[in-house]
C-alpha cells in the first residue's frame, strides 16, 4: 500500500470513529496505535511513548492549567456584571451603542479567559437578556454575542493558540503578539458593521434611556471596574514581553493576579475555589490528553514520509500554487468545523498541515492566526457549528434556531473580510511580533 493511501485510510478511519461519537483523543490515538502497530510490530508502542514523554518534558504545558485557572476565577467571581454595566453607561447614550458595547465586553473577556465559551455564557445570560428587554433586534443581537465570543480564541490569552504553539513548535508569545492587531481589527469591523447598521434601520438599535442618569462619579467607579481584566493582563504580559520573567512564571502571575482580584473584590469563596480548581483539573487533563494523541499521530505520519508525498502531489502531480493549497486548506477548515470542536480540528490536521504550510514558505506564526480566524468562521457556519448549537442551548425561547441561523450570516461575511485581509497582508499579524522579538 502506497504511503498517499495509507494516509487515506488513516484519516477516514478516524473520521468514522469522530461520527460513532468516541472522544477526540480516543480516536485519534487508537488510530496512531492500530497503525504503528500494524507498520513496526513490537516497535510500535515506541512511537506513544516517546510522545508522552516529549509531552512531559515540555515545560510550556504548565502554562495551560494557569491560564484555564485565571480564567474561570475571572469568569466565576462574576466580574462580568460591572463590565457590562460600565459599557451599558458610557454607549448606552448611542444608537446601537449597547450592542457595540457588548462586543467590546467580548474583548475584556477574552483577555480574562481566551476562551470561547466562557463569553458565550457571558454574554447570553448578561448580555442578551438585557439587550432584547431594551428593544435591540433579537437576530442582529443574537449574532452580535456569538460574533463576539469568538474572539476568545484570538485573542491573548488565547488556549487555542497555546495548544497550536505546542503542536506546531512555536513560541507562545509571538502568536499571542500576532493576535492582537487582528483581533482588535475584527472587534473593530463588528463595531463598525452594527454602527452602520443602526444608521441605516435606527429601529435595531434603539438609544438606552436610562444611561443618561449615572452619575460622572458612578461612571469613573465603573470605568475603574472594566480596567480590572486590563491590568491583570498587563501585570501578567509586560514582564513577560519585557524579558523579566518567562512564559510559565507570567502565567503564575496571571493566575495569582486574578484571584488576588477576585478576593479583593470580595466575590471569592472556598465553594468557588473549589469548582475553580475542579473544572481546571478537567479541562487540562482533556488537553493533554489531546496533546499526547496528536503528538502519537504525527509521530506515524513522520515516519511513514506522507506529510512528503501529500506535498509531491499537490505541488508536482497536480501542479497547484502554494496559495491554492493554502486556500484549499482554509476550506477545508470551514468544511470540519461544521461537526467538529476547535481543538479536534487542530489535532486532526496539524501532522499533515502545519509541516506543508512551513515547506511552502509560509510563517507559521502568521498560519496560526490564519487558522485561528478560520476556526472562527467554522464555529458560525451552519449546519452544525459550534457556536449555534452554544446559543441555541442558553437563548431564551423566543429566540429560535432559524433566527440563530440568520443572525450569523453578516457576521461570518465581515469575517471571511477580516480573514482576507489578513491573507493579503500578513504584516498585520506578524508587526507586532516582530517589533518586540526584533525578528
């Protein structure tokens, strides 16, 4: 069997095992097992274990549990209320001045989480409620909170970027650099869209009428509030950035900062600690495991040449340009993330992708942000995107699946823009990183 075959054979049986409904890094690492078992016989089971033990040797991973930790402190103490109360009062005064509002809470707390999830909670029980009680359109508000959760993968502290920094080598702390311009140019084309929209139909995004009475002295309390996830940020990143400290010891910092925060506050609890610390302990057990998976698949794929002989025949034998495999790969994205999580989608693709990406000539620091924005667009795309079926789950019921659907179509366009920006321009990614590191 040839090397194009048995690669074949390798993803399609671990597609069939993702459809049975078998966890992710069960799949993918039975298949890496059955096969190096099949290729090496009793060499085989070489092929995991030194996967587990470049996992465990790979100080970086500590960074993963101090992060999910700083976030769910962040998220739990329900420091999300004073947020959005504070953009409530400074652009509840502007037509549609809460739905941008809502995306620039979507921001704070991506720099508080970095992940998806938590600002789609945020935002359909903070957010939308309050949004549809005052008048703003259910389908254009619906979208606005799935649009702005996404960025919680984009923006640092991303967890899908540390897992892509893992897979595929590369500093944390350049991909992190590399999105922020783009997340912030995505926030911005979100806000820019609902400022027009708003001015062209005033009827879906009516003026706040209460949010001219806070007091200039309620407004400072609040804006002292929003700035809360902001200095945790830069107490974490700028001894990091500056040199001062290392990933893992700024991710300490981060974690502590937050629950210094949230104590100070007066929000933190030894219940809340506790289911802090629970679901931490989950969620970083399911990534390494993931991890370890990944790294076991790619190790067969290295051995077998197929990354080699995939790039012989898209290059040599079908004659295509490395943009076109490059936008073929992004849709292909777009195609998986219709029935797959994020994290899966990575996994699935990084031993064939990210050593293809890297012998085209392309950076992978601009790629991760490339895929990132991607995952994005896959987690909005109708039939079975993640994001639909996360909003469907917490919007109340007058919010049906058909407006869940059309909400997201504007807000994908406005993405697939930024995306191919960003294409077009891959300086916006890799500036920042490039000021900082000097490379």
């Amino acid at each position: 069997m040839s090397q194009e075959h048995i690669a074949i054979f390798m993803f399609s049986s671990m597609m069939l095992m993702l459809f049975t409904g078998q966890r992710v890094f069960g799949a993918i690492g039975a298949i890496a097992a059955i096969a190096a078992l099949a290729l090496w016989g009793t060499g085989g089971p070489d092929i995991p274990f030194s996967a587990a033990m470049k996992l465990m040797k790979w100080y970086p991973l500590l960074t993963l549990p101090m992060f999910i930790f700083m976030g769910y402190v962040l998220s739990e103490s329900r420091l999300a209320d004073d947020l959005y109360r504070m953009f409530h009062v400074w652009f509840g005064n502007v037509r549609g001045g809460l739905a941008m509002g809502t995306i620039g809470l979507m921001v704070l707390i991506s720099a508080m989480n970095g992940l998806s999830v938590a600002g789609m909670a945020i935002g359909a029980t903070i957010a939308l409620p309050e949004l549809l009680r005052r008048g703003y359109d259910k389908i254009m508000v619906t979208g606005v909170i799935q649009a702005g959760s996404s960025l919680g993968i984009l923006v640092p502290p991303s967890v899908v970027l540390v897992l892509y920094a893992m897979i595929a080598r590369q500093p944390v702390g350049q991909l992190w650099l590399a999105g922020v311009v783009p997340g912030l140019m995505m926030a911005a084309l979100f806000i820019l869209y609902i400022w027009i929209r708003c001015r062209l139909n005033p009827a879906l995004g009516p003026v706040a009428e209460d949010a001219g009475d806070v007091t200039r002295a309620e407004k400072i309390r609040l804006l002292g509030a929003g700035a809360l996830p902001l200095i945790i940020f830069a107490v974490m990143m700028v001894p990091f950035v500056r040199g001062w400290t290392s990933l893992v010891e700024s991710s300490a910092i981060g974690a502590l900062a937050a629950l210094a925060a949230s104590v100070l506050k007066r929000r933190m609890t030894w219940a809340l600690l506790h289911r802090c610390v629970k679901q931490t302990l989950a969620i970083s057990c399911m990534f390494m495991w993931i991890i370890l998976a990944a790294l076991g698949f790619g190790a067969v794929f290295d051995g077998l040449g197929a990354v080699r002989a995939i790039e012989s025949l898209f290059t040599e034998q079908l004659g295509l340009s490395p943009w076109v495999i490059l936008i073929l790969m992004q849709l292909s994205f777009i195609v998986m993330g219709t029935f797959l999580d994020d994290t899966a989608m990575l996994v699935i693709v990084a031993p064939l992708y990210v050593p293809l990406v890297g012998s085209l000539g392309f950076d992978l620091i601009w790629y991760g942000v490339l895929y990132t924005i991607t995952t994005q667009i896959a987690y909005m795309t109708p039939p079975f995107g993640y994001n639909l079926f996360l909003m469907r789950a917490m919007a109340p019921p007058e919010i049906r699946l058909r407006d869940i659907y059309a909400s997201i179509v504007p807000f994908v366009g406005v993405m697939v823009i930024a995306l191919a920006i960003i294409m077009a321009f891959p300086q916006i990614a890799l500036w920042l990183p490039q000021l900082v590191y000097g490379n």
